[in-house]
C-alpha cells in the first residue's frame, strides 16, 4: 500500500530539531540545547484555571473559534500591549497551538502553483505546510544581509505565481528582531502587491532590546495579514496547544471553516487556562526574560571566546553560530559533537540549505546545562579545529 501513500507527504521530513533531540535522550549524562520551549513550568494560577475548569466539568467542546471570553481577552491584549485592535466575534480563532493556526491559514489561501516567500534562514514548520498544498517555497536569502530580509531583494522575488510572504520576527532559528524603520521598509514593498502577510510573531514578547512592533500596527496592510500568536512560548505552555490567529472578518470566515474541520475547537480547559494567562498573568513573560537575558549574554560570550562568529540575538530564545571554522558541515558538526560530548544541537541545514554552516543552540536551558554544554562544545572545537 506504500505506493498509495500521497507523494508529497512521503517527500516531508522529520525536522532535524527532533532528530538529535531523540538521540540525545537515550543518554542520562547528554546536555540538550535543541528543544524550543521554555524551561520554566506553566504559572500556577494558570495551572489552576485549567484544574478547576476540569474539575467544574468544563471538558466539552466551545464555539469552533474559541470561547468569546479567551478571544475577547486575546483581543485586549493586542490593543493594550501593541495598541491595534481586531474583533473578538468575527477576527479572532482560537487554535490548536500557532501550529494548527499555520497549517489553516496555509490551506486557506494556497492551491497547487503558488510561490510563498520566506526570509531564510527559517523555521521549519512552514515549508511542509505549503508543500503539502503544492505551492512552492521561493526564499529570501538573509546571508549575505546580516540575518535579516531586504526590502529590494524582496521586490525582485515577488512575481505573478507570489501568493503570500511568511515572516518570523523575532525570528526562529536566529534569535533576530525587526526595528521600525526595518519594518517601515518591508511595508513600502508588501503594500504595492495583492499578497497575503502572515506574520508568526509568537516570540514577541521574548523581544530584548527595543519593545517589539506588530506587522498588524500597520494598517496600509492589514487587510491582507495574518497575525499568527499563542501561549506556548510566553507563557510555558507548549503542552497546552493554545494558540490564536487574527486577520480581517472576510479571510478569517474561510480559516475558521479549515479550523473547524481540523480540530473543531482549541481543547477546552487550555482555553480557560488561556483566559486566567492572559488576565492575570500577562507578566509571566518578563520573569522569564530576565533570566534569558542572563543566559544568552553568558552563551554569547562563551561562544564568541571559543572563536565563533556569532550575531547577538536581540529575541526568542536562540543563538545561531557560524562553524564555519570548523570546515564541517552543520549535520556533521552535531552528529559528531552529540557522538562525542553527548551535547546535541541542531544543525542550520534544518533552517533551509541558508542556515548551512551554523548551528542553533535553544539557550531555554537551566544555567548549569549551559555551563555543562559550553564547556563541552569548547572541548569539542578544540579538538576539531
Ligand atoms: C516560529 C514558531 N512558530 C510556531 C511554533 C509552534 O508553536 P505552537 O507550539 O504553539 O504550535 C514554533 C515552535 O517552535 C515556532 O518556533
């Protein structure tokens, strides 16, 4: 029956993220870096609203895009923290983790032909996602730009078949944000064409040096963008699949129809649990900021003494290295490190053939892991190099 299987399902891989972070968990003394989640645990109010809303036997389903009350609060959000407001009732789904919501909003607007535009170095849940439709990954290549897109380059990719442009800022794998005036420049571009904008800005409020602007402030483009959020990162809720999608009231009728069939509803009791994290837990995010802070500087320097060029991450969670010193390639360079020192990393060829020649390393870690993993990896150049 293999044969029948869908060929582009057979074609998508497993991303490298789970492949060295399986291997490295088969070994009590191995130090993950891979892992994107926050290493803190779920705050305990929000915990509790999730216990309490099982317990009250809160456990069926709700309305296909989410209690009104969770989007009603998601909404406040936006318009408190970024000052842009949406429509709880008719722009705002709940959804499956920002995963489900990709997956949706990637279904509703692509058919078979289309190009989608991504700055590359990327994260890898997107390009799967626009395969399976049988559109077409064009990437902007960031190498050469210091990480970050430029607004002429992408002039020149755009063309007839260009159906949408994914943005990550702060961006996953690189740990880089947007300033405005970064920004101002992509606009001017995206406002001239008919394309959708999803902008996945999930680590917005892991953003360190400046306060982090939304694409949806814009509102020359708002008509045709995608505001991709949730809770798994700022809040520690990677477990809970809580996530959110904003976009104008006539797309987002056509995403909540894919959204219904996919998943009907967000579970229920994370729904609640989303309410009490974005009431009275909006702070949680600033804890833990302070302590990445910490981490990545420690990273940083560790990384920068043991001779790699390194930029240094401004958001999220992540740092993104250059081996090139080494002379191996990104996959070699973790399979031989996590052989050696047991410390797994993921590769940059993960991140699209862009990120060949780096390595990203999730600094979401306790500080001893970090001490133990930058000790190991400097042993490991050492001896490589
Ligand atoms: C940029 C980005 N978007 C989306 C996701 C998925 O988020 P969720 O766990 O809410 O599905 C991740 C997870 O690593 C991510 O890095």
């Amino acid at each position: 029956m293999i044969n029948r299987v869908n060929e582009r399902v057979k074609d998508i891989v497993v991303p490298g993220i789970r492949v060295f972070s399986n291997e490295v968990m088969q070994y009590k003394d191995g130090v993950n870096l891979t892992i994107g989640e926050p290493d803190f645990p779920t705050p305990d109010p929000v915990k509790q609203a999730g216990i309490e809303a099982i317990q009250n036997n809160l456990t069926g389903y709700s309305h296909n895009a989410g209690l009104l009350e969770l989007r009603e609060k998601v909404s406040l959000f936006f318009e408190e923290k970024y000052g842009f407001h949406y429509d709880p009732v008719t722009e705002i789904v709940i959804t499956t983790g920002a995963s489900e919501g990709i997956d949706s909003i990637l279904r509703t607007i692509l058919t078979e032909g289309d190009e989608v535009i991504m700055p590359a170095p990327i994260y890898s849940g997107y390009e799967p996602i626009v395969h399976l439709s049988g559109a077409k990954v064009v990437y902007l290549d960031t190498m050469k730009t210091d990480l970050l897109p430029c607004p002429d380059e992408l002039e020149g990719l755009i063309s007839e078949k260009t159906k949408a442009i994914i943005l990550n800022y702060p961006s996953n794998p690189t740990g880089m944000t947007l300033n405005k005036e970064q920004m101002d420049g992509l606009v001017k571009v995206l406002e001239r064409h008919d394309i959708f904008i999803i902008s996945d800005e999930i680590y917005s409020e892991n953003s360190f040096n400046e306060e982090h602007v939304s694409f949806a402030s814009y509102p020359e483009i708002r008509n045709k963008l995608f505001l991709i959020h949730g809770l798994s990162k700022s809040h520690a809720m990677t477990g809970w699949r809580l996530g959110y999608v904003l976009g104008p009231k006539e797309l987002m009728e056509h995403v909540l129809k894919v959204h219904l069939y996919n998943s009907i509803c967000a579970a229920l009791p994370s729904q609640y649990a989303g309410i009490e994290a974005l009431t009275n837990s909006r702070n949680t995010p600033l804890k833990m900021n302070t302590a990445y802070l910490e981490r990545r500087d420690y990273v940083y320097e560790r990384l920068t003494a043991m001779g790699l060029s390194v930029i240094k991450p401004t958001g999220a969670f992540y740092i993104f290295p250059s081996i090139d010193m080494t002379g191996l390639t990104s996959w070699d360079f973790a399979t031989k490190l996590l052989d050696s020192e047991l410390v797994a990393v993921v590769p940059g060829s993960t991140f699209t053939t862009y990120g060949e020649g780096f390595i990203r390393i999730s600094y979401a870690n306790s500080m001893e892991n970090l001490v133990e993993g930058m000790d190991r990896i400097e042993r490991f150049i050492k001896v490589n190099c």
